[in-house]
C-alpha cells in the first residue's frame, strides 16, 4: 500500500535489508490518494505489518510515523493524534478526504505513502499531507485512516480499480456560486449521456444574444444539504453505482426534485 503513484511501469523498491526488486502498479485510487504494489521478491523477504483499527482511536493517542524525509530512509518521529475526523482534499482530483487523521508526528515530504503506528506497532493509517506554508513540518500532518484504506486496497487488489458513482455533472467552483448569494452546486455541464444529464438536469448555457443563463443549482441529494461541492462529493462516497438519488435543484425561481440514476466513470465501465 503507498500513496499514488502516476506511472506504471517497473519501479525499484528497497527492502531493510537493502536488497532491491522492482514493483508494479497493480492499481490506484486518485481520489483518496492511495495505490497498490505489487514487488517481484520472494515471499521470505517480505514481512507484512500488522493492521490495527482507526475507528477507536483517541485523540492524545501516541503515535509513530515512519518514511524518507529528504532522502534519509527509515526515519521515525513521533507524536499524538491531534485530531480526528478531519476532511482534506486529494492534491490529484481535489475530491475531499473524510476522517482523515491528525498528528503532530512530524511529515515532511518523503514520508507520504509511509505507515502511521499506534504503540504497538499497528498500522493506523497512512500518511498524505502537512499542512505548511514553507513545506517543511509545521506540526500539522495528516493521514488516512487504515478503515478508509483497507476497503480500498481490497477493490484494488481484486479489480485493480476503484468504483464509485457519479452524477456526471461539472460544477461552479463554490466561490462564484457564493457570489450568486445562494447556497448549492451550480451546475455547468451535464452531458446528455450522462447519469443527470439523462434525468434532465439543466446545464448553464449562453442565449442567441450571448447573455448567461444559469444551470441548475443542486441544494440537497436525498434529502441531505448541499452547500458545496465538497457536501455534494461527501453524499455519493456514502452511495453505490445504480442506485436512485433525488436530487432537488433551484431551477430559476423554483425547486425541482429530480431522480437520478448513479453511474461509475465512463473509463471504469
């Protein structure tokens, strides 16, 4: 299990004891920031680590990190949780991250993809991101919980990809919604081969006279709030492919709920 990696062809991994094999992508998931390998090595010269939970952690929870920061392999630091539950966005596709951990155990850049312990030696959750304005440490570090990856690596191993719904719309950035002083998900594009575009949501478009007029704006998806892209992304994580979403959108003056039929990306079908 490791962090995304955006190639596929054989790359050299380096054991503890130095030996070298190359590795394969077997899969990978932009949108959570994680990816598998597969290591061309022989079965004694890898030692799994044990998989702890994430659910029952606590906050003030001792932890260790474990990576290469610039280049210096092996390296531990250590620290608490700082916080749980915390949402981040995917540097890859910008999809939000839910109960995501974090620590004060310092990450620089080069641990990514290395293991988060508890104080037993069990993987916890694996490290992503920092939050810092020169790149360094700044004691704000984050990882993602081993519950959200395991459920992952299984859809990877087994399929080498994973799934998820979408409504296939492309939407406002949440600021120029804001600007409109209404709250929801305006949407630009809605493809008529699409899951929403076949249940006739309304994309923004220009007239004969070349003045805007506004697409649908999504308040709610099965009854729950939609403030912004990142609840509207949140909604379908929780949803399977095929499954019927009513969607309510202000459509000019009024609101419309709107059955929609969830579909998987058109390079996952």
């Amino acid at each position: 299990m490791g962090r995304v990696l955006y190639y596929l062809f054989p790359s050299p991994v380096t054991l503890a004891d130095q030996s070298t094999y190359d590795a394969r992508v077997v899969g990978f998931d932009q949108d959570k920031d994680v990816a598998v390998l597969r290591v061309d090595a022989p079965k004694d010269k890898l030692r799994p680590i044990p998989v702890g939970i994430s659910a029952d952690l606590l906050v003030g929870q001792k932890v260790y990190a474990i990576g290469n920061p610039f280049g210096l392999d092996h390296t531990l630091t250590t620290g608490v949780i700082s916080g749980l539950r915390r949402e981040i966005s995917s540097a890859a596709t910008g999809r939000p991250i839910q109960d995501v951990i974090q620590t004060d155990a310092a990450i620089n850049p080069g641990n990514s993809g290395g293991p988060l312990l508890d104080s037993s030696g069990n993987l916890i959750g694996i490290n992503t991101a920092i939050y810092s304005p020169s790149g360094a440490s700044s004691g704000v570090g984050f990882s993602i919980p081993v519950d959200t990856v395991s459920g992952i690596v299984d859809q990877l191993v087994k399929f080498g990809k994973v799934t998820r719904p979408i409504l296939g719309i492309k939407f406002a950035p949440d600021q120029s919604v804001e600007q409109l002083g209404v709250s929801g998900v305006l949407v630009l594009d809605a493809p008529a081969t699409g899951p929403a575009g076949k249940a006739g949501l309304q994309p923004t478009k220009r007239d004969a006279y070349g003045r805007l007029i506004l697409g649908d704006i999504i308040t709610s998806v099965n009854g729950k709030k939609v403030a912004n892209g990142s609840d509207l992304y949140r909604i379908l994580d929780q949803c399977k492919v095929g499954d019927t979403v009513t969607v309510e959108v202000l459509r000019g003056d009024h609101k419309e709920k709107i059955p929609v039929i969830l579909e998987t990306k058109p390079d996952e079908s």
